[in-house]
C-alpha cells in the first residue's frame, strides 16, 4: 500500500490525518478483516521509520 502510493506518503509525511485514507484501503483491500486499530499502528511505524 506504501509503496504504491508515494503521492500520498508525501502527503501524509506534511498532514499525519491521512493515515485514515491509507487504514481505508487496508480494510478495503482485506474486505473488513483487519482490525483497524492495528493496521493504524503498523502504517505509522512504516511511514514515520
């Protein structure tokens, strides 16, 4: 998800709420599976490290 969308780390990386759109397309991608909160946690990890 990270990777396919640089336009939207940029984005993320000049306003952290746009880490809604990226849990967003997680749960879309895993059709409601993941748990939102984790998948939340996991991204801020990857896209502040």
């Amino acid at each position: 998800m990270i990777a396919d969308n640089p336009g939207q780390v940029a984005t993320y990386r000049k306003n952290p709420k746009v880490i809604g759109w990226f849990v967003g397309q997680v749960m879309k991608a895993t059709k409601g599976k993941a748990n939102p909160q984790m998948v939340q946690e996991l991204l801020k990890r990857k896209l502040e490290g």
